[in-house]
C-alpha cells in the first residue's frame, strides 16, 4: 500500500476519523471531543500525569480524594454517656482530637472525665487521665491511627460528682467517607473560650 504525504496543509476537518467507520475526533471553537462510530463520547487512555499542566488518569484522582481532610466537631455535657458518633471508613487516618472546656465544670473532679477512641479502643485518642474537667483548658492528642477496616468513633463522658458543664469534642480526619450519626447536645461550647491559644 503506497503512503502518501503532502506537506504544507492549512489543516485538516473539523471531524476526524480514526481507522474505517471507527472513533473520531470533532472539535470546535471551545472543545475537543472524542466520539465512537455511534455518536457517543469515548473514553480516553492516558498515562499519569507528572508535570502541573498534564491531565490526570482516575486512579491518580482517586488517590487524592481518599486523602481529604475532614473535620468534626461535637458538643457533649458532663452527662452525656457514651456515644458512637461517627462512621468511618476503612483507610481513614486520624490525625488529631482535641477536647475543649471552655468554663469549669461545676463540682468537677477526678471522677470526671472523657475519653474519646472507638469501638476496639475506648480511649484511644483522649484517655481518662489526660483531661482535667476542673481547669477551662484545650487538651490536644496528635496520636495519629489509621484503620484497615471501617469503624465507629467513639465518646464516653463519665460523670463522678460534676453537677453541670460542657466540652466540644474535635477530631480532624483525613478519610473520603465519613458520616456522622450523634451530633450531641450542641451548644455555643465551641465559641465560649476565649483563650484558643491555651493546649495542654
């Protein structure tokens, strides 16, 4: 078969067929598109993008995704028990929890406390000696966790001889699917201490 080659063309259709009554190309003014024989936009194979100006495949898109950093945030009383409050997937990573007491819990002492942690692991994160109810304080764990299968955060608040108080539970995730199922007693908890700058 003789191969023909002529140079200096102006250029070429606005559709372009690849092969015999196969995929074609169609472009416009502002797109490209990329069609079957039967009209239908086809998919395109590419390799991984390596440069800031390449398209990306789905798997590196994907890859990204499952590393979205999420946050939540929820109040709690000095009654409140103990709660599964969120769903989380498997491959999340925990990356921090914090424990807020913005005013002093009223009677508080050692027989108050929270723990934050999950199902397997109650106090995985905020253990019951690492809070004190007494002191309006932020209590900070960067204990870092990832899970192989998906799970169930957990609180337990336990209360001894603390008459009233609150505390905002925060827990900074980086997962791509996350539900939360007990938002708590929500209160201005989150807004009330003025001092953020105060971590134990």
């Amino acid at each position: 078969m003789a191969t023909v080659k002529k140079y200096n063309l102006a250029g070429v259709g606005a559709n372009v067929e690849l092969g015999k009554q196969g995929s074609y190309i169609a472009g416009n003014a502002s797109a490209i598109g990329f069609y079957t024989s039967g009209d239908a936009l086809q998919k395109i194979a590419i390799a991984n993008a390596t440069a800031d100006t390449h398209a990306v495949t789905k798997a590196q898109l994907d890859d990204t995704s499952s590393d979205l950093v999420q946050h939540i945030t929820i109040d709690v009383e000095h009654d409140s028990g103990t709660v599964n409050f969120a769903n989380i997937a498997s491959g999340s990573r925990i990356l921090s929890v914090t424990v807020d007491i913005p005013t002093a819990w009223s009677s508080g002492g050692n027989g108050d406390y929270i723990e934050v942690g999950d199902t397997s692991n109650g106090s995985r994160f905020i253990r019951s000696g690492d809070i004190d109810v007494s002191v309006a304080a932020q209590y900070h764990s960067q204990y870092q966790y990832e899970y192989t299968s998906a799970g169930q955060l957990r609180y337990a608040v336990t209360n001894g001889a603390a008459s009233d108080g609150d505390a905002t539970i925060s827990v900074v995730l980086a997962s791509d699917s996350v539900t939360v199922t007990d938002y708590g007693a929500i209160t201005n908890a989150q807004n009330s201490n003025s001092d953020l700058g105060n971590i134990s």
